[in-house]
C-alpha cells in the first residue's frame, strides 16, 4: 500500500484495509439520502420554520427549506457521494484513492 492516512490502523492479509472507516462510510450514503427526502416530496413538512414573532412562514427565505429546491438536491449528492468516494480510499489507501475521501 502506500499514502497517509491518520485514522485506525491497517488490517493486514485482508481486502479491506481499514473496516471501520469504511463500514462508517455508509453513514453519509443514509444522511444524504435523508436530505434528499426532507428536501423533496412530502419530507419537508416536518421541517417547516415559522417566525416566532410574527408567525410567518420563512420557508420562502430560505434556500434549503424550499421543496424539490435544486440547491437541497445538489447537496444532498455531494453527501451521498462523499461515502462511496471515502470507502474507496479506506478499503484501498491508495494515493491515487485520496481524491475520492
């Protein structure tokens, strides 16, 4: 192997170098997939922000409280990308892998 990396150490004789960094790595995959649904369909619902002084809604305000809002879809991409790309350098610590972490 080659490359840095300051995380747990490296499982010898195994297909996975690091396990639990890249088992964890899932985590983004799920927390994107949550941001993509609160951001579109009936999700966002439950995460409507109201003012507390005057009672408006200030969903209109706000970027990532509006539903189906491209910028809440590209977001959540990114998150979800974030785990694969990261599993790869984890499983491998490769050098040419750490532009995917």
């Amino acid at each position: 192997t080659s490359g840095v990396c300051f995380c747990e150490e490296y499982v010898t004789n195994s297909t996975i170098l690091q396990p639990a960094a890249t088992v964890s790595d899932l985590a983004f995959v799920f927390t994107g997939l949550l941001i993509c649904y609160l951001g579109s369909s009936d999700g966002l619902n439950c995460v409507t922000i109201r003012s507390k002084s005057e009672g408006q809604n200030l969903s209109s305000q706000n970027p990532f409280a509006v539903k189906n809002s491209p910028l809440v879809l590209a977001y959540a991409f990114i998150v979800i990308y974030m785990g694969p790309g990261s599993m790869i350098y984890h499983s491998s610590i490769k050098t040419w892998a750490r532009h995917f972490d």
